[in-house]
C-alpha cells in the first residue's frame, strides 16, 4: 500500500503562489512563461521550502500550477494591427481554444496518471496476495503433514487404547466383585461403629453427671473457704487496727519519756551547778578557817601539812557524774510496763 502523502496539494498550492509573489510575479504584474516559472519554482526548491514530500507527487503538483498559471497569463497578449474588438474575440476564442486543449491534456495526463498508480497499486496488491497464498499453501502443507503423523500416532493410540480397555474391563469385573465384598464389611463395621457410639453416649452421660456433682460440691467447698477467708480477713484487720492504736499509745508514752528525761537532765545540771557553788563556798571558808588558826598558833617547823583536806577538797570538787538513760533502760522499762 502507498504511504500517505506528508504534504497536501493544499499546502503545495499556498507554497508556489507564496514563492511567485515574493519573486515579483503575483496579479498585479504580467504573468510569468514557463521558463520563468520554472526558474523561480522547482521540486528541489519546493521540497526544501516544505521540509517534506514525495519528488513525483511535487513534481506532478508542479506541473499542474505551472499549467494554469502560464495559461492564465495567455490573456494579456496582444495583437498588433488589428481593432480591439476583433482582437479582443480572437483573444477570446483563442483563451477558449486554449483553456480547452490544456484542459484535455491536463485531464489525459491526471487519467493516465491515475490508471498509472491503479495498475501499480493492483500489481502490488496482486504480487502480495500471491506472497499470501504461497505462504498459506506453505502452511497448509506443513499442517497436512502434522495432521498426518497426528492420525498414524491416534490410531497406533487407539489400538493400544483398545487392549487397555479389554483389561479395563476385566479389571471392573474384580473390582466389582471386590466392592460387594466392602460393601458387606462396611455394613458389619457400621453396626459395630453405631453400637460402640452408643455405649460411648451411655458412657459420657454418666461421667457427665459425675462431673456435674463434683463441680457443685467444689463450688461448695469454695464458697465455705471464702467465707472463713473473709472472717479471718475481717479479724487480722481488727488485730491490725489494734496493732496501730498501741503503736500511736507506744509513741505517745516514748515522746513523754524523752520529754521526762529531758527536764531531768536540766535538774541534773542546776544542781551540778549548785554543788559546785556550794563546794566553792565551803573552799573559801575553810580557806578563811585557816588562815584565823595560823594567826594564833605558832607555826610549827618540822610540821608537814596533812593531805587529806586537799585530798577532801579535790574529791569533793569533781563534779558527780549523773545517771543518763540509755535506749536500752528505756526499752526494758516499756516492756516492764
């Protein structure tokens, strides 16, 4: 099949009349002749100006604008020697002459053009239908040939298929006779299977009541054990309770105690205090005592001074160690309480 065209006559037509006119040669100058048209316009020149297009078809197209644009040119000549009118009707019937004969050619040539491409068109569909049917008469005997060693291997199949069938046969005689024997064996297995689920029905029935029974008295048991559980809870937490009120009594008691020890311990220093003055005192005194007896009595020479006043003094002076409880004491005496 021909390809189709990538640039229409349309287009062609536009491309000519553009290129005339921008040589000079539109409607308001004088036509141009062949050789000039020629010259301005080729098929080269107009397939590069289109980018596109077959040489033949611009080519023809061509031909066909040059034709009409020379023979529109054909008015505009003149006849020397003759009145107008008789010129202007010889110009006329010669226009009409003309436009005639380039008519015919133009049809002729378009007519032969045309059975041109027919005949090439019929010469290559006519050269692909015979490509088609050799390729068809090719596949054709290629399937006749397989179809061939089909039917030679389906009747050998056949044949083979025909002893299988024979021992098929005997085959379903024994196996016949084999399923009346089942069939007798599944029967006696049935009644057996049915009067074994029977006894397991009895069976389950009676372990189920059995269960039944000892999931109520489990749940009685539970019950029981729960509410022994929720009265011992009950009295572990009044003993609890109780345990926390001699807890807060204990704390209390132990506060007053080192409150007590305390202001003891403040006594204590006071009369610390008010021995050491009163041995102070007593110091001073005997110290005064002394002095008034030495006053008196002559002193004695060989008279050593007895140490045991000072020895009194200095016992006397030390101050007496008081008697701090200790956490043990205090803990002996809340048990003794």
């Amino acid at each position: 099949m021909p390809r189709p065209a990538a640039v229409s006559p349309d287009q062609i037509r536009t491309t000519v009349l553009a290129m005339l006119a921008e040589a000079g040669m539109d409607h308001d100058h004088q036509p141009p002749s062949g050789e000039r048209f020629r010259h301005v316009v080729s098929v080269r020149k107009l397939r590069a100006r289109l980018g596109a297009g077959d040489p033949a078809t611009l080519a023809r197209i061509l031909n066909t604008i040059e034709t009409e644009v020379v023979r529109a040119g054909l008015a505009g000549v003149a006849i020397p020697g003759l009145p107008d009118t008789i010129a202007e009707q010889m110009r006329t019937l010669w226009h009409a002459a003309v436009a005639v004969q380039l008519d015919e050619v133009v049809n002729l040539k378009a007519d032969a053009t045309k059975a041109s491409e027919a005949a090439e068109v019929a010469r290559r569909d006519a050269d692909l239908r015979v490509e088609l049917l050799r390729v068809e008469l090719a596949e054709l005997r290629e399937q006749l040939s397989t179809r061939d060693t089909a039917l030679a291997t389906v009747r050998a199949e056949c044949r083979a298929a025909s002893g299988k069938m024979t021992a098929a046969e005997t085959a379903a005689l024994d196996l016949r006779a084999a399923l009346t024997s089942a069939n007798t064996q599944l029967s006696t297995a049935n009644a057996e299977h049915a009067a074994a689920i029977a006894a397991i029905h009895a069976r389950y029935e009676g372990l189920s009541r059995q269960l039944l029974q000892e999931t109520e008295h489990q749940r009685e048991a539970w019950r029981s054990e729960r509410e022994r559980l929720a009265g011992e809870i009950v009295r572990a937490q009044e003993r609890i309770a109780a345990l926390e009120g001699l807890r807060e009594r204990l704390l209390t008691e132990l506060a007053s105690e080192r409150e007590g020890h305390q202001r003891a311990a403040a006594d204590a220093a006071a009369l610390t205090t008010l021995v050491a003055d009163q041995r102070a005192l007593l110091q001073t005194i005997q110290a005064g005592a002394a002095a008034q007896v030495g006053t008196r009595r002559p002193p004695r020479p060989a008279a050593m001074p007895s140490p045991a006043p000072g020895r009194h003094r200095r016992a006397s002076a030390a101050p007496v160690p008081e008697a701090t409880p200790t956490p043990a004491r205090s803990t002996a005496r809340r048990k003794a309480r």
